[in-house]
C-alpha cells in the first residue's frame, strides 16, 4: 500500500494534486447552482460540494473556491441572497460539465449550455427545467475557511420533485429520478442501489431496511 505524506502531496505537481485530492473523498453529488445577478443576468454553475448540514430547520452548505478571480455564483448569492440547487441528470451531464467553461460575466450560461431557466413560486432565482429535483435556499451564513474557500449556508424554501422518486420513509429513489454523481473534476456515474438497512442500534448488528 502506498503511503503518501503531507510533503509528498505538497511536491505533486499542480494539476496532478489538484485531482487526487478531488478524488480521493470519493464520489461527491453533481448540482447546479442557478442563481440571478443585481441586473437581472441568469447564471448557471455545476458545483460538487453541497453538502447537509441539518434537517430541523433544512439547512444546506456549498463551499465555493477562493474569490481571487471573478466567482459569478458566489457574487450572485452575495448580492440577491437566492439559489437553486438543481440535480444533474443523466441526458444532461455534457451540457452540466459546460457550464464550468469561463462564459463573461454578461452571458448566461442557461442559454450557452442549453437549459431552460424555471422561476416557481415568486422565488427570485432560477430553477432548471430540465432537472427533476430542485431547491429553492436562501442564503443564512457565510463562513470563511483558512485557505481562502467560503462556506455558504442556506436555509431550505422550496424543494420540487417527482412523486413517484418520493418513498413513503422520505428517502429519495435516486436512480429512478436520473440523478448521476462526480468524481474528481470531470467524471460522472450513474449509481445502482446496493443495500438499505434500518436505524443502528447496538446489540443488534445491520438490520436491512
């Protein structure tokens, strides 16, 4: 088994680090961020760090990387204090990957990588139509981390969802609903269930659900 320390990791070259350590955590949710600017212009990003944060009240987090160039999402959410979180489906993985191109700040990403932006409900920023999951979050917190990446914090408005993904338990039928995940940078799968077990309690090993 190879053993690699901190200075081994910090004497990689750039791009080989950067996607060992985006892959080694494993595979990691595909989401687009879709959000509007203070003038209106609709923006679309494909992020792999939403991550849950509490259920009571529904809180979500995305870690967005350092400003030290223009960040459109994080400008955005900053600004208007609205974003969607959209699953990535299968059909559309090609067009999702696009939307990390660097497109200028006046041009929408929706129109570029081919998605139709969704508004529901009088909530400000843009849905994508095309997903078969999407939250409405309202920014709550922000958190700085030491390397310069920022934690954003949202509260949870709105979910929209199919019916027939929705178990009777509350958990999702992700397969069902065509959501796919990422490794590293740049690659997508599609899971395949493997088990489902019931609440852990000790003295009585892995019940299946």
């Amino acid at each position: 088994m190879r053993h690699l320390t901190t200075a081994d990791i910090a004497a990689f070259d750039k791009i080989y680090r950067l996607n060992l350590i985006n892959s080694i955590t494993g595979y990691k949710p595909a989401n687009l961020i879709g959000t509007t600017s203070a003038e209106g212009t609709t923006n679309l990003a494909i992020f792999s760090s939403v991550i849950h944060l509490g259920s009571a009240p529904a809180v979500l987090g995305i870690v967005t990387r350092p400003a030290t160039v223009p960040r459109h999402t994080y400008e955005n959410i900053k600004a208007t204090g609205c974003y969607t979180i959209n699953h990535v489906v299968a059909d559309f993985v090609g067009a999702a990957h696009y939307t990390s191109a660097e497109f200028g700040r006046d041009e929408s990403e929706f129109a570029q990588c081919g998605f139709t932006p969704a508004y529901r409900d009088d909530f400000p920023a843009p849905y994508v139509a095309e997903s078969r999951i999407g939250l409405g979050l309202r920014l709550r917190e922000e958190l700085p981390i030491h390397n310069g990446t920022v934690l954003l914090v949202g509260t949870v408005e709105h979910i929209y969802l199919p019916e027939e993904v929705l178990r009777p338990d509350g958990t999702l039928d992700l397969q069902q609903a065509g959501a796919v995940c990422i490794s590293g940078l740049d690659g997508y799968h599609q899971v395949a269930p493997l088990a489902s077990f019931a609440y852990a309690r000790p003295g009585q090993g892995p019940q299946p659900k």
